[in-house]
C-alpha cells in the first residue's frame, strides 16, 4: 500500500526520486498521454513499511528494469501544487544520486516503462538544453547533485 491519504483539504504523498545523470543529462519519465508536454524524474510513492532506499531501488528496477546502486541522499523537495483534476496536494519527495552503470547509460531515448502509466517512456533530457519544456522537478535544471555532498531542501509552492 502506498504512502498516500486523501485528507479533507486534499491529498498527502511521500514519494521518492532518483537522479539518474549522464553529465547534464538526466533520464526523466513522459506520459504521452497528459494534455501538456513536462517530463518528471524517475521514482515513485513509497509503500508502507517500506525504506526511502528500498522504494528508489524498486522504482528504479520498475521504470528502467536496471539493478543499481544508489549513490546518497541529494536533496527533500517539499511541494504543493493542484493536480490537473483540481486535487490540492502536499508531497514530500526525497530525492537520491544513482551511481550509472553501463546498462543505465545505454537505455535509449522512448524506453517503455514497465510499472507506468500506458505508454510511460523515458528520455534523456539535457538540463542545459531544455530551455523552457516543462521539467518536474524544476531545480533539476539548476542543481548539479553530484557536484557536491550537501543534502538540500527545496519548497515549491504552485
């Protein structure tokens, strides 16, 4: 079960994400079928019992079928935003380096994911060179995470 709850104001999430990096490529997620062009890091919701590392491992495993190793902990990114139905929401997402391994760095451009929503794929995107698409989270544009060991903390607020 996942670590989500509807409230009466709207709807919690603990979620985690992985910086999978490739210089300042990062392989981000699409859903084709939402109305607006935004790609999205690769992670997901954090199942009950379930560790931060754990869950990133699985997500990892679910979205590209690669095994890996996790690098640290990079970054909690605290965010309130209004999904496209109306819903209000407050997530918490904790965010963490991977360490590449060959098979990461080969996945090509339009990988179908295997957990996602139909059709889901996944693209390298080019932080430096992605100008005004969408990318969620945005501080990935701006961020180097391996450039150094502090863990951040960021607030978005829609």
């Amino acid at each position: 079960m996942d670590c989500t709850f509807e409230t009466a104001l709207g709807r919690f999430n603990f979620r985690v994400g992985v910086i999978i990096a490739n210089g300042r490529k990062i392989l981000m997620a699409r859903n084709p079928n939402e109305s607006r062009l935004f790609y999205y890091s690769v992670g997901g919701r954090v199942g009950f019992g379930e560790s931060m590392e754990d869950a990133a491992l699985r997500e990892i495993r679910e979205e590209t079928g690669v095994e890996c190793e996790l690098g640290r902990l990079a970054c909690i990114h605290e965010n309130f935003f209004t999904d496209d139905d109306g819903t209000p929401f407050h997530e918490i997402a904790c965010f963490f380096t991977v360490k590449p391994n060959e098979a990461l760095l080969k996945i090509p451009d339009g990988h179908l994911t295997d957990h996602g929503p139909d059709g889901e794929y996944l693209t390298w995107v080019d932080m430096d060179a992605c100008g005004d698409v969408s990318i969620y989270p945005e501080f990935f544009k701006t961020v180097d995470f391996f450039a150094d060991n502090e863990i951040r903390h960021f607030i978005s607020k829609e």
